[in-house]
C-alpha cells in the first residue's frame, strides 16, 4: 500500500512538472517582480499623485506611477483589499480623480516595476535570441473596458521597447499571460543598475505609440526619439474621474507559459523590498541604534540595516522642526531633542551597517546613548536605494 501510495505521488509530481514545462527552472524563486501581491507599503498605504506630485514610489514598495512629460491628470494611488479571489489579499489600485481628455502627443501616465540589471543578466533568458521568452501574468481589473497594453524597455545599450495588448471588460476581473521575446539588438549589464522597466499603459499620446506594432521590438531613438509604452489602441484610462483600476499577482519569468503565482511570505517579501528602501521609526519611542557622542552637541549612530541595500542610499526623515521628532536617551537618563539628521558623508557600508550624525546640546563627549523617536508615531528615517 505504501509503495503504490509513493507511485501515486511521483505521478503527480511529474505531471504538475509536464504542466509548468521544462523551461520554467525552479517551482520557487520563478517570480522576478518584486511585492507582486502587492502585501509591503512601507511608505504609506495611500497617495494623491500628479505630475511632480507624488510621483515615482510613493505607496506600494516597488511599484512606480510615471506621468511622462508633464503629463496632465491625476489618480489616488493605494494598496487595496479588492481582489480577484482569495488567493490574494491585497490589491494596487488607481482613482482618477483629476480627468484628461486631451492628451499631449509626447504625454503619458504608467505604472512601473523597474528590475535590476543583474537580475535580468542572470535570469536564465537568453535575451538575444528571438525564440526565448519572458512570461508576464497578472490579475487586472478597470472601469473603463478596452485595450490596454504592457511593454519592455530596456535600460542598457540602445534603449528598445516591445509593446503587448490584452482586453478589459468593465468591472470584471482578468487573468491576463503576455510572452515577451527576445531580440538581438538588447542587452544588459551584470551590475546593479536599472535593467528593464516592465511598465503597464493607462495614457499613451500619439509619440509613445509611433510605429509600434504588438509584439515586435523597436528602437526609443526612431521617429520622435519618444520611449514607446503602448499602441495605437491603448485606451485613455485617465478620461474620466470614475475610473478605476486595480492590479494584483504580477509576475515575471523566464520561459514560454505563464506559471501559477509564487506566494511568498510577507516577511520574505519586505525582506526583498527592503534593498531598495528601508524604514524604521512608527513607534512611540522606537529605538534606532546605540552609538556615542563625539561632543556636546553631536552623536554618531550606526544603524544596522537589516539586508543589504542595492547601493549607498539616500536619507529622508521626517520633519524635524520643534525638536520633538528625535531624541537621544543618554547616560544621564533623559531625552535630548534632536534638531538635526544627515548620513556620514564616509564610511557608509550599504551592506551590513550605515552612519548617521544628530545634532542636539547637552551631551557628554565620549558617553553612550540611543537615537530614539521622540513619543512621536508619525517619526520615521527613510533609506532609500531604489533604482
């Protein structure tokens, strides 16, 4: 009984392994996108977003919202709990709330993931070859129904798009599989600079979709010298404040046919969003690092980081004004306010520990204290090395 039980299983195995096909690699760590699920909001869980106003990453880790040349419109950007099916609990999803009906030629409003070089460079894909694949598969839902587009752009030597459409019936959800192949002319560093832009179309005006035809690559330099998101049948998602769109279960891989999604942990998945960006503070008095005073008024304070960063990053806090935001708690047992945060202009290590001065009075030179947030939940440091 055993023994049949154990030919059972093998049986199984092998099938779900003809399914996936021998081109897919591993049944884990297939999915090249990062925060697919859309489960890590580090930043925040909601934002109002325009042209140079909120743009880039501001809500969902990993997730980019671009208004191309000042493009006109704007959209609340937030992590949701409208979902497909209960193999997700998390959505990503826009509100127009400012609407734009008359689309500049060069203009144009998408959503981003941007891959590192060195992840496309290592991912199995023989990129120069026009019969190996990469497979897009998401979830997508839209009040408005038409034709939507993904496209490629890679970042590295000549810059080359290649553009694909799939359909969207009104308020419906759709399982949508993209192939994406190959082609000579791309290429790719091994290097931790940005690789490929993997970008969903919402707004497309008449340079970002010249000459482009679905499924074939073309070079960002021809005709007006624009990157090409879409084609010509992209819809103008943006032209009504009623419209809504959500996304969900984006992944990216290596092979002909799309996979099941890869459900990572939500620790696995903050982990991974974090060599891009970490953040610490939230809490009343969270404690940030232990470091010393090298005078009255000055403390140094390593802060250990809890993967290593893509690169040295940059510093963001919260605003300092007041003195009430920071603090350090030193050897005399009391708070001393923080008027004052910047990174160590040398000596910074992005993988295991970054430095951080403060500035505030009453310390003693050589004593020991811990940067602390100031019974302030909204306080927060901000390391950013996002591509």
């Amino acid at each position: 009984m055993t023994k049949s039980r154990d030919i059972a299983d093998l049986g199984a195995v092998t099938t779900r392994l003809d399914t996936v096909g021998a081109s897919s690699g591993a049944l884990s760590n297939r999915n090249l996108v990062i925060n697919g699920a859309m489960q890590v909001a580090q930043r925040g869980t909601s934002a109002a977003t325009a042209n140079s106003s909120n743009e880039g990453y501001n809500t969902l880790d990993r997730w980019y919202i671009l208004y191309s040349s000042s493009a006109g419109g704007a959209a609340t950007m937030s992590q949701d709990t409208t979902v497909p099916n209960k193999s997700f609990t998390n959505s990503l999803k826009l509100d127009v709330t400012t609407a734009d009906t008359s689309v500049d030629v060069n203009h144009a409003i998408t959503l981003q993931c941007r891959i590192e070089a060195q992840d496309i460079a290592n991912s199995g894909w023989d990129y120069t070859n026009s019969d190996s694949n990469m497979s897009v598969s998401f979830w997508a839902r839209s009040v408005k129904a038409g034709t939507y587009c993904v496209f490629f752009l890679t970042d590295d030597g000549t810059q080359k798009s290649l553009v694909q459409e799939y359909t969207l019936e009104a308020n419906t959800w759709k399982y949508v599989t993209l192939t994406f192949k190959g082609d000579s002319g791309i290429s790719f560093n091994n290097d931790n600079g940005l690789g490929l832009y993997v970008g969903w179309a919402l707004v497309a005006g008449s340079n970002r979709y010249q000459s482009a035809t679905a499924g074939t690559w073309i070079e960002r330099s021809s005709g007006n010298g624009q990157a090409r998101y879409a084609t010509s049948n992209q819809v103008n998602f943006f032209d009504s404040t009623s419209n809504d769109f959500y996304l969900t279960g984006v992944q990216l891989e290596v092979g002909d046919t799309a996979t099941d999604f890869e459900h990572r942990t939500f620790g696995d998945e903050l982990a991974r969003c974090q060599r891009y960006l970490y953040r610490v503070g939230g809490a009343t008095y969270t404690r940030i690092g232990t470091g010393f005073s090298y005078s009255a008024g000055a403390h140094n304070t390593p802060v250990p980081l809890p993967v290593s960063m893509r690169a040295i990053p940059t510093l963001t806090t919260s605003d300092l004004s007041g003195g009430s935001t920071f603090a350090v708690y030193h050897a005399a047992a009391s708070l001393a306010a923080v008027s004052n945060i910047v990174m160590e202009s040398s000596g910074t290590d992005p993988t295991h520990v970054l430095s951080i001065n403060s500035t505030t009075s009453g310390l003693t030179q050589g004593n020991v204290g811990i940067l602390v947030t100031n019974n302030n939940t909204s306080a927060f440091l901000q390391f950013d090395a996002e591509l």
